[in-house]
C-alpha cells in the first residue's frame, strides 16, 4: 500500500470572537432545528428523543416556543395510504407521540367488541377438556357491530340486548372429524337450554325457563335482518373429534373491552412508527454507491447517472426505512449517511380482526378519548 | 391469587371519586390532582398538554404502583394562574384538539365522494376541488358549511358508498 506523503493541513485563521456573525435570534438555527423536529438515529442509540413542548424552551434566543408548537389546526393533516376491509395505513401529521401513543393504547384495550364468554357445556366426550374448549371459543372473533349492544353486569338478566347466543353441537361418527367455526349456529330466539329447577312445582307454575330471557327474537333487529351473526372466519379450527365423540354446548357473547381480557380486543394489532428520514452527508460515487445500495434490505437507496458520467447513489425510498442501521455500519459510513426520524410525522396500521372496519374503529378510539378528557374534568368536584 | 379483579382498571367503586385534588401546604400555586382508575393514556397526553402552557413551571404524572390503578398529576404553576385553572384549561384545549383531529380524520376519510340526500334518490357528488387543496382545519369547516351538516352525516350510514381506493395511489 503506497504511503501518500502529505503536508500538515495549512492552519485555519483565528477568528475573534467580536467579529463573529450574529446567532439569528427570533429563527432558530438548523442545528437546532434538527434536534427540534428530528430523533437523531446514531448507531448505538437515538439522541433528542424527547418533544421539546415548554413555551420557554427557546427563550434565550427571544424565541417563543408555542408559536412553533403551533396552531395545531393549521398544521395538523391525515393522508391514507393504504385501506382494505380489515386493514388501514394511514398518515398523522403535526401531532405529538403521547396522543398517538393513547390512540394506540384505546385502540388495543378501551374499544369495546362481543366475544363469548360464558359457555354451558351439556355434553364433552372429546380430549379437549372443557375449559379448553371455553377458552378457544373465547378467542375466536366475531362478526357484530358492539354498538348495537350493552353491557351486561353480574345482576343483569342476560337479554337480546346485551347477549348473542351461539349453539355448537357435532358428533363424530366414524374417523377423524374437525370442528370448525362455522360449526357454531346463531341462535336469534336465545338460549335453548332449560334451567334446571328441583321444584316441580316452580314449573308448573311459570313455566320452564332457559338461562336467557329474550324479549324477541334478535333476527327481527333492523342490524341483523340482512346479515345474521357469525364468526368472521369459518374455517378456524375449534376441536378434533373422534370415533364415537360429542360436544354439545351454548356459548353466550357479551360485551366487553380489551383491558378485561384480549379476546375483546377488536384489533389483532394496531401500531405506529414516526417517518424516517435519511440523508447523505456527502456526495456517495461510483463503487461506494453500489455498496451502499446493496447494504440496505429494503431498498432504501438507487443509484442515478451524473452529468458527468459518474454514477451517484440518491435516497429514492425514505420511508421503507427499518432502521435496521446497516447503511451506517463502520466509523466512515456513519459519516456519509444520517439517520432521523421526524418526531410528529406517525405511520400508523391498524388490523382489523373483523368486527369494525379499520377506519370505524378509529373513530370509536377518537371518541372514547374525548369521553375520557370530559370525565378527567366533569368529575373534579 | 392476589391479582386484583380485571375490571377495576376502570370501575370507581362507590364512595371514591373520580378525580381529587390537594394543595400542596408547602409550596404556593402547586397542587397534586389524583384520578382514580385511570393508566399513562391519559396521564401523558395531560402531561404533554401543561408542558404547552406558559404559566405552569412544573407538570408530571405518575402511577404510584402498577396495581393500584390510579394516577397523580402535579402541577405547579406561576402566580398568575393556578394549578385548577391550569388542568381545567388544559383538557379544554385537548377536547377542541381532538374533535377537530376526528373532524380531519373523516373528511380523509370520506370526504373524496360526498352523498347528497338519502333513500332512492342518492347522488354522488366527486369533491375533486377539495382533493386538490390540502384538508385544513378552516377549509373542511367551509366544506361542511357548504353542504350543511346533515348531508355529510347521512353519508356514513350507506353502506355501498365505503369508496377505498385513493386516486392514483393505491
């Protein structure tokens, strides 16, 4: 390897201090304004995580922080990228991440769906023990829109507007037989099992009653004429019989919320993650922009032709970035290229198990967030 | 064994109060507000907005312990407001803050194909002018002022209206 013999770098002038230009003051400069607005994303850990919210933050450079902070009428957008019937990609702009973070948090625990939760097993021959079974038809979503229904309470009596009630009854004849979802029947007139009572008398006298007390049927509720209930997926398996095995039970669904148990969570996740920005410090040419652009997984980076014939590496898609900092592996990478997320610029996906579409339950997120402020204030005595 | 019961992260019991506050006797203008059955959903976006404020020199939120399902809000302010009128004015600015997030979430949402009237006689109307504008919080008030509120309302419920796909993108 030849040794280039150099000079000593030629020394910079000395500056005095008075001739020095002005800090802009009522602007902040860039520097600032990047650990402003952007994390830094450094390879062992991100720096100026924090949002700076004090009005005051700025107050030596006679800045006024709320101002920046702004108007968040004027600043604040929403595109969506992406909606299908269970899935939804959108973007939130010019908010801050405790609000996204609480939009993330309602979504996954505070919107409320049906799911089972009571299950009267009258016959289980099968090797799925009985609170097996439970726990398996608990999970399974259910296709229902919950606003139509309400809560039920220990002392409710269980009605047409608070329960939907499910049959399963299969037997195995010969073989192997798999239970599948769609093996669950909705029953609109409500329970059909009988409440056992010792008492003849209490009978004869009523009449016999069911562990459900419908007023009328629920296929006649304007909701469900068209569409009756059901799981929203048919093929999901439940149980495996064999030769000669029964299971025969009422499985009743109620309303609940994702922080009681999971199975009420209407999203199978919802998720956000801030834009990421990437930027070359330097010019990257030639052999070094193949490299680079064969380090990134996600194909983050292209290479263009210069004017010059060169060839020149550009970002071409920031925002599949994973972060997965391979582009700033090594002390001179970590020179050209500079990672940042854009701290009020959220990604979000919501998935949809079925019971709302994406977007609906948004709504119900925002919602449920506003009941929240108006209690947190109303009931200050 | 000794897990508390699920549902009292947000039941109150009876007789405890949903939100308490106590002046702190040491310090002036500072007071500690407790808000029973509540978790960091609402604590950090609370916390967030007093940081915004100018008169409260110090705002923080903690829960005291992962299984007592409760949170406490300190808040001390300048002389020329108070702790109460700080919280008070805080989740005011967050409830107008949020409507309008709702309000720009369904314009984003929706508000590409607008339906007119109801029942039999359902026409479409393409909002491309408003496509074209950036969906701000002035315009989208103009743009329901426009139509009038009932015509945007009635639009949720058609179900055969629900248009996905973006222009151009997919």
């Amino acid at each position: 390897m030849s040794c280039i013999t150099s000079e000593a770098p030629p020394p910079k002038p000395k500056i005095s201090a008075l001739d020095m230009p002005d800090v802009p003051m009522g602007r902040l400069p860039p520097h600032l304004e990047r650990q402003r607005t952007r994390v830094l994303c450094n390879s062992d850990a991100p720096t100026h995580t924090e949002s700076v919210l004090s009005s005051g933050a700025y107050a030596s450079m006679e800045l006024d922080n709320s101002g920046l902070l702004g108007h968040f009428k004027d600043n604040f957008e929403v595109d969506v990228i992406r909606l299908n019937e269970d899935e939804m990609e959108f973007d939130m702009i010019g908010i801050d991440a405790s609000v996204a973070n609480a939009f993330r948090r309602i979504l996954i625990a505070e919107v409320p769906t049906m799911a089972i939760e009571k299950v009267l097993i009258a016959n289980n021959t099968s090797v799925v023990q009985d609170e097996v079974l439970a726990h398996r038809l608990g999970l399974i979503p259910i296709k229902v829109d919950p606003r139509v229904f309400d809560y039920i309470s220990e002392n409710d009596t269980p009605n047409e507007k608070n329960t939907i009630v499910f049959k399963l009854h299969v037997r195995c004849t010969h073989g192997r037989l798999t239970v599948k979802s769609d093996e669950l029947q909705w029953l609109p007139h409500g329970s059909g099992f009988l409440v056992e009572t010792e008492n003849p008398q209490l009978i004869q006298k009523s009449g016999s009653k069911t562990y459900t007390s419908f007023g009328r049927s629920q296929a006649e509720m304007s909701d469900f004429e068209s569409n009756p209930i059901g799981p929203k997926h048919e093929d999901i398996i439940i149980a495996k019989l064999g030769t000669g095995q029964e299971i025969e039970l009422e499985a009743h669904a109620v309303k609940g919320m994702g922080k009681t148990h999971a199975k009420w969570s209407p999203v199978a996740t919802a998720w956000y993650r801030m834009l990421p920005e990437v930027e070359l410090l330097e010019d990257v040419e030639d052999v070094l922009a193949e490299e680079l652009k064969q380090k990134c997984p996600v194909k983050v980076f292209d290479i263009e032709d210069t004017l010059e014939g060169k060839k020149k590496a550009f970002v071409a898609n920031p925002r599949a970035c994973t972060l997965c900092r391979e582009c700033i592996r090594g002390e001179e990478w970590q020179k050209r290229v500079a990672l940042r997320r854009v701290k009020d610029h959220f990604i979000f996906t919501i998935e949809s198990t079925g019971a709302l579409p994406p977007e609906v339950l948004f709504t119900e997120a925002v919602k449920i967030l506003e009941d929240k402020c108006e209690r947190v204030l109303s009931e200050l005595s | 064994m000794n897990a508390p019961d699920r549902y009292e992260r947000f039941v109150v019991p009876d007789g405890t109060k949903k939100v308490s506050y106590e002046r702190d006797t040491k310090i002036i203008n500072a007071a500690s507000f407790t808000v029973e059955r509540e978790d960091h959903t609402i604590g950090n976006i609370l916390r967030m907005q007093l940081h915004r404020d100018p008169n409260v020199l110090f705002a923080g939120y903690k829960l005291p312990h992962p299984l007592q399902y409760k949170i406490i809000v300190r808040i001390h302010t300048a002389s020329q407001s108070s702790p109460m009128q700080a919280y008070n004015q805080a989740i005011n600015d967050l409830d107008k803050e949020l409507s309008h997030l709702k309000g720009v979430f369904e314009y984003g949402m929706y508000g590409r194909f607008l339906v007119w009237g109801s029942g039999p006689r359902i026409s479409v109307l393409f909002v491309e002018l408003i496509v074209q504008n950036k969906p701000s919080g002035r315009g989208f008030e103009a743009f329901k002022g426009l139509l009038g509120e009932s015509t945007f309302g009635c639009f949720g419920s058609t179900q055969r209206c629900r248009y996905y796909q973006r222009r151009g993108k997919q």
